[in-house]
C-alpha cells in the first residue's frame, strides 16, 4: 500500500488510515501505546507529514517511545511497516521469442488479469493485487491458519475465477495455439499464488505478529512440560518469568489490603477529638502476615525432571512473595542445591542439578531417609513442603514413616505429580500410599497448573 504525501489534514480518512495500521504494527512487537500516546501521534503527523521518513520516524519517536527498550520495539516496527516490500510480481523472463509472440487475431478475448499476465504487465498485475488486498481486508489477519484463506480471497478478488474460465475455455477449443496460451496462462497463475501467499505472510507477520505471540503463549501453557521441544524453551523461561511476576503482584496486592485489616473505630474517634469526631485520620486494626516459607524436594529422575525444573523456575522467580525457599533434588539420593540456586541464575544452576543428580533412577525411599537424616531440622510449623514427582519408587520401601513424620512437622505438604490420577497406585507408583499424610496432591505437567497449585498456595497462606 502507498504511504500518502504530506500536506492536508488529517481528517480525510485515507491519509490517517497508514498511521492507524502502523500504530497496529507497534503494538504487535510488544511497544505499548495508549489512547493519549496515539492523539499525539496524530498531532504529530499532522506537523510533519509522511514525505521525510527520517523526519516522521524522529517525530513519532519522540511521541511513541521513552525507555531504550521502547525506542529498539519502535525502531523495529517503523523499519517493518514504513519501508517493507508491497506486493512483488516479477512476470515471465520475455527473452524467449515464442513466449513474446502476440495472441492471433482470432483468438479469444481475454478477461483483464489473464490479458495483464499474458502481456507481462507487472504494473498491472501488482496494482490489481494491492487493490485487492484493500478490499479483503488484508490487514486483519491475525494467525498463519488465515494465509490460504486471505490468498484466495485475494486472487478471487482480483479476477481468479474469469481467469481459471479462460484457461478452461482455451483448453476445450482444441486449437493447438490456444492450448499453448491455456499452458502459459497456468505458468503464470502458479507464479502469482506463489507471489500473493509470499504478500500475505508479510501482511501476518506485521499486523498479526501480537495475535499469534499470543496464540503461541497460550498454547505452551497447556502443553505439556515433558513435551516441550528445545525450539521452545527460550519463550517458556519468558512465560515462566511472566507468569511469576503477575502472580506476586497479585499476592502482594492481596497481602496489602489484609495487613491493613479492619477500621478501629474508638482509636479512630480519639484521633479525630479536635476535629469533632469527623474521622480525618483513620486508624486499623492490623495483623502480621508472615511471607510463605517454603522447602522444595523435586525428583530430577528421567520421567519428573522437566517438571521439576519449570517449578524450580517458577519459585525462585516469586522472591518478592516467598521470604524463604530451601531447595533439594532427589533420584537415588539427595542432595541440597539451595546454595547453588541461590548462587547463580536460575537456568544455569538447574543445568548444573541435572548433570549431577538428573536422570537417574529414583528411589523415593532412600531420598526421604536421607532427608530426615540430615535436613528434616530445617521443617518447622511455618514451612510449607512441596514434593515434586511421579511416587514411582521402582519398588523400593515407600518409607511412610518418615513422610508421615514430614507432613506431621510441617505447616502444608502439597505433592505435585505429573501423571494422570489414573495411573496414581498403578505399577511401582506408591502416591495412592502418600496421599493420607498430604494437605494437598494437585495434578502438574503444565504451566497453567504450576501457576494454579502455587497461587493457591500463596491465597491458603494469606
């Protein structure tokens, strides 16, 4: 599409319509824009116009983007919509003579996109593509499953199915020369589906780039974390960071208005003696709200460790919220990683967990007395214990003593297990022997589940 030339005013709708799209554009790539933020950009162009690129680029920057992350989305955005690539057709190579030969003077009159393709005229062809593309409403695509549908409503506006009725009609008339102009014809159609599918996914990837984040971010939230690909688990450590932060925002916000806790009217009324009683100054009733305290044991064996380490992620991204998290991982044994969490950034050191314990066979049993052993001193009626794992203990002693100990010491034992409940007590899984001695067993393998078991903890903690 043709960006307008400066001069007029805004008013006219075709000369707002390329700022409105680009403001769309904007927002794809993740540049928040509010109401007031685009009033201004209005008033901007109007100043400035569309005839300097730099010019306009400077002007709406000054008025879209504050922070060096907002100038580097804006950048990106203005390069993508202001100087991208409109609808290309490059025609037929007319070197060949045959090919450049005219139609006789009896043959069948044409429809005006076959006469554009078959005379080569790219011109044509392009502005009757754009044309088009105006008039489906390209620019409301939104996610990939669109672009055939969008390619045909194209190609069908922009005179498809007369064009597919002069090759049809050119084959049946038997004429060896028309059958050579019918073949050059679909030569050319396939050319142009080529071109408009390649049109239409530049059209998605700028106006449909912040829908289809968005469909891809709900998607990996309920996949499975057993499942993710590696392709994958740059944006899932993005979602898990997320995601923590809007859950201890919330729990924060929660935690403000209970700390605050009821109106104390006669210290109120005291208060306020000089001004007859009229409550200026307020006084509440508050109560001590402790921050969770929380002990993590997470099986790092094969079948649980990519759960494990999303939970691991996932906590250790709540500090604002959890004023204490103490951290072991288990397979055959178990080992305190707390330190190393705490040394280096989350990623590196689950990395470092995995190589040294991950993988292995687990053995529920040995891991729990080794636990009580050394750290179960570190259980106190304020902990909340989560136990990450499938309850799969190859047929080793459960050791229900020692977890009946566990749940008795500590304030909530909530146990997180990837497997369906059909398969709890199937097998080697002991969770069916478990489940007495917890407050809570929750179904987790996915990130919507970790950020309902751990919200629901952080609310039973309030």
């Amino acid at each position: 599409m043709s960006i307008p030339d400066a001069g007029g005013s805004l008013a006219g709708r075709s000369t707002f319509e390329p700022l409105r799209r680009f403001l769309d554009v904007a927002r794809g790539v993740g540049l928040r824009i509010s109401s007031a933020e685009s009033i201004d950009a209005i008033r901007a162009l109007e100043v400035v116009g569309y005839s300097d690129k730099a010019f306009l680029k400077d002007a709406l920057g000054l008025v879209l983007a504050k922070t060096p992350s907002e100038k580097a989305l804006y950048d990106e955005a203005f390069e993508r919509y202001f100087r991208r690539e409109g609808f290309l057709w490059s025609g037929e190579d007319r070197s060949d003579p045959v090919a450049s030969e005219a139609p006789g003077s009896g043959s069948r009159v044409l429809s005006s996109l076959a006469q554009m393709l078959e005379s080569n005229d790219r011109v044509g062809v392009t502005a009757a593509v754009e044309a088009a593309a105006v008039a489906t409403g390209v620019q409301n695509i939104r996610y990939f499953t669109q672009t055939g549908l969008y390619s045909l409503r194209i190609l069908r506006q922009a005179g498809l199915g007369e064009l597919e009725g002069d090759i049809d009609a050119m084959e049946r008339s038997g004429l060896p020369e028309e059958t050579v102009r019918a073949q050059r014809l679909k030569g050319h159609l396939k050319g142009l589906r080529e071109a408009v599918r390649t049109f239409v996914d530049g059209q998605l990837e700028m106006f449909g780039r912040e829908d289809a984040e968005q469909f891809r971010e709900d998607r990996l939230k309920t996949a499975r974390l057993s499942g993710i690909s590696q392709r994958d688990m740059i944006r899932m450590r993005t979602l898990v960071r997320q995601m923590a932060r809007k859950l201890a925002s919330r729990y924060a916000r929660t935690r403000r208005r209970q700390l605050r806790g009821q109106l104390d009217v006669r210290k109120t009324m005291r208060r306020n003696v000089g001004w007859g009683g009229v409550p200026f100054l307020t006084h509440w009733k508050q109560r001590k709200i402790e921050k969770p305290r929380v002990l993590v044991l997470c099986d790092v064996s094969g079948s649980v460790a990519e759960v494990s380490q999303f939970l691991l992620m996932f906590l250790y991204a709540l500090n604002e919220a959890l004023s204490d998290i103490h951290s072991f991982a288990f397979a055959g044994s178990t080992i305190d990683v707390s330190e190393l969490l705490d040394r280096q950034p989350v990623e590196e050191a689950i990395a470092s967990i995995l190589d040294k314990i991950g993988f292995q066979s687990s053995n529920y049993g040995n891991a729990l007395a080794e636990f009580e052993d050394q750290w179960m001193h570190l259980v106190t009626p304020k902990t909340t214990v989560i136990i990450v794992g499938d309850a799969r203990g190859n047929g080793a002693n459960p050791r229900l003593d020692v977890f009946n100990r566990l749940s008795m010491r500590s304030k909530r034992l909530i146990w997180l297990n990837p497997e369906h409940p059909f398969s709890w007590g199937t097998g080697d899984s002991d969770m069916n022997r478990y489940m007495p001695f917890c407050s809570l067993v929750r179904v987790c393998n996915t990130l919507q589940h970790l950020d309902r078991a751990i919200g629901d903890m952080l609310k039973q903690q309030s």
